[in-house]
C-alpha cells in the first residue's frame, strides 16, 4: 500500500468519527417529543392542568382492626422435678448382705432396702450392753452402801460417771450397727440398681436413686415484665408433648425473689399432682399461666407494624394513608394488640408500607378492603 492510499483511509475515518459525534449530540440536545410526549401533556380540565405532575395511588394489602376475646396468659416452657429425690449412699464401708427391693419398685419410708456386713458392729454392741449391765447393776450397789454408810459419797459419783460412759458406749455401738442398714428416707419409686450381694462398698459410694414421684415440681421462667402479675396460687396449665391432649392442672408454688441478670427473667415453680404416675421427672413441659379472661381486645396482624423506633402502623382513611402511632400489647398467633392509636374496624395497611409516605394515595386490596360499588341498574330498560 502506498503513502496516498494509506492518508486516504486515515482521512475518512477521521471524518466518519466526527459525523458519528454530531449525530450523537444533536440527538442528546433534541426535546423529546412524539405520541407519548402530546399524550401525557396537561390540557384543559385533566389532572394536572396547572402544570404539576398527576400522582397515581399505591396498591397496597390492608386489613381490618378487629375486637376480639381471649385468654389473658402468658406461655413457658418448663422442667418436671420430683418432690423429693435422692441418691443413696452407705456411709461407712461394707460388703452387702442382702438387698431387700426390686428396681423401679414402690417403696414406704422406713422400709431397708440394702442391709450391709454387720458381725462386727453387733459383736461391739453386744459387749456394750453387757459392760452397761455390769455397770447398772455396781452402781446399784454402791447406791445401798452409802445409805447404810459403808461407802464414801467420792465412790458413789465414780460409780455413777462409769455408768453414764456405758450407756454412751451402747448408744454408740447401736449407732454404728443401724448405719449398716440402709433405708427409703421417704415413700417413693426405685431406680436402678447397679450392685449385687457380696460387693464392697466405699463409704459415699452410688448406691440407688429414690424418687418421690406422687407429687411433682415444675420448674419454668417467665420474663421480668410479668413480675407484677404472678403471685402464689394461680393457676398453671401444663402440657406433654408426650401425652398429646392431655392437660394438666398445677398450682404456682414459689417465685424466686431474684430476677436473672443474664437473662432477665424470673424462676418460678408449680406443684402437680401426678398420683395417676401419668408424668415424670425429667420430662420436658409446655406452660400456661392463667391470668383471666379479656373481652375486645383489638388485635392487627404483626406485618402492619411499621419497622423502626416507636411502634407505628400507617392507617387508610379517605383513600389516604396516615401514619399512626400505637402503644402494643400481647403478641398470639401472628397477630399483636394495640392499646391506644386505633379503634376497631379502621384499616391499617399490612404490605407496601416501605413505598408509603404521609398523606400518599393509597388503594386498598386484600380481606380488608371495602367492596366496589355495585353499577347502578339503567331506568326504563
């Protein structure tokens, strides 16, 4: 290619470039106009006339403020304990004798359960009686020599101190021998037992487990804000998930006077009956605390809540929305009570508040809108 050709091309392109710039700013500099343009232009009598531009109104779901009636309560989820449970253990050491129970029996108070190696503490507790016989019986003597004045009073009291040692020594010895016997510190049911007759038993060693199982503990929290409206004496529901239909009727025992600092909630503990033997311990609880009955509460679904600092939800009225603060309540079933801003049967918008401003033109779909207006029939057909 020769010098002229090459030039050439340059040149044209160089003007190719230039034109394709002018037409791409005489188009940026052009109004914009066509059928689109003239349509939405303001004319006489249209919205918008006066040189500002028409709004439109907002599709948005509302729904009504409805009074209803419930149960005032509030809900946990709690521990069954047993009235009374412990862990046996001997507290001197021994080889096991007999066992006198069978595992998860039901055993009296009182009754020996396992009876330890005792021919040593007997033998010791037979030698105490005797030496006490012995010493009663000197004692005695010495009581009848001194009346006839055979016998300084200084012998007398010795005699009478041995004697007070030897009933020490047989309360002693009795002591030693009734530890050999373990026994039910109250009625209740057995666990199971992992010993055998002929084991040697450590002092402090596991031994069984007894349960007091007629009557059982519920043990729950309930959070700070409901400390001044429990008290001793209510009533609590409790619930299985176990035993599904099934309720149960307990009684609020004890409120512990400290409140969690972690979590901010407040111990509490029922008792219930449980003579049946339906439920035991250990078991997981559903809780219901009974406060009464409350007649129209007004109840709005928790999507009309207006997310952000002081709880607000915006109300239609007029085909415009308005933005209301409210003062909440309880909370139940995806719905939320509101104790002051609104009244029953006004319209709160439950989706579309994010495009929603003060005073915005609003159109209501959803349950809660108002119906269309029926056409009117047309006279003389």
């Amino acid at each position: 290619m020769n010098k002229n050709s090459r030039f050439g091309i340059i040149t044209l392109a160089v003007i190719g470039l230039a034109g394709l710039g002018y037409i791409a700013y005489s188009a940026n500099r052009s109004p914009v106009a066509g059928p689109l343009a003239v349509s939405n232009a303001p004319g006489p009598g249209k919205p918008g006339a006066s040189g500002a531009p028409a709004s439109f109104p907002t599709s948005v779901e509302v729904a009504k403020v409805a009074g209803s009636d419930f149960s005032d309560d509030v809900s946990a989820v709690g521990t069954l304990k047993s009235n009374e449970s412990v862990v046996l253990r001997p507290e001197t050491a021994g080889r096991i004798a007999s066992i006198g129970f069978k595992d998860g029996a039901l055993v009296a108070k009182g009754a020996v359960l396992i009876t330890l190696d005792s021919a040593i503490q007997d033998a010791e507790l037979q030698q105490a009686r005797a030496n006490l016989a012995l010493a009663r019986s000197s004692h005695q003597r010495n009581v009848e020599l001194v009346g006839r004045k055979f016998l300084s009073q200084q012998a007398l009291d010795s005699s009478g101190a041995t004697l007070k040692v030897q009933e020490a020594a047989v309360r002693l010895a009795e002591a030693k021998a009734a530890k050999m016997r373990i026994k039910a510190p109250f009625k209740g049911m057995l666990g199971l037992r992992n010993v055998s007759v002929g084991d040697y038993l450590k002092d402090g060693q596991d031994l069984i487990n007894i349960e007091d199982v007629a009557t059982l503990r519920v043990d729950f929290k309930l959070p700070e804000a409901y400390q001044g409206r429990i008290s001793q004496g209510q009533t609590v529901e409790v619930l299985s998930d176990a035993l599904p239909g099934e309720r149960f009727k307990a009684v609020l025992d004890a409120i512990d006077p400290m409140v969690d600092q972690n979590g901010r909630s407040i111990s509490a503990r029922a008792r219930l009956d449980n003579a049946a033997g339906k439920l035991r311990p250990g078991m997981f609880v559903r809780v219901r605390l009974l406060f009464g009955e409350r007649k129209g509460v007004l109840m709005v679904p928790e999507q009309a809540i207006v997310p952000g600092g002081q709880p607000a939800v915006f109300k239609v009225a007029d085909g415009k929305a308005a933005l209301v603060k409210v003062r909440l309540g309880v909370r139940r079933a995806a719905q939320v009570e509101v104790l002051e801003g609104l009244s029953e049967g006004d319209l709160v918008v439950t989706a579309g508040q994010l495009k929603l401003r003060e005073g915005a033109m609003v159109k209501a779909v959803g349950e809660g809108a108002p119906a269309a207006p029926q056409p009117a029939a047309t006279a003389g057909k």
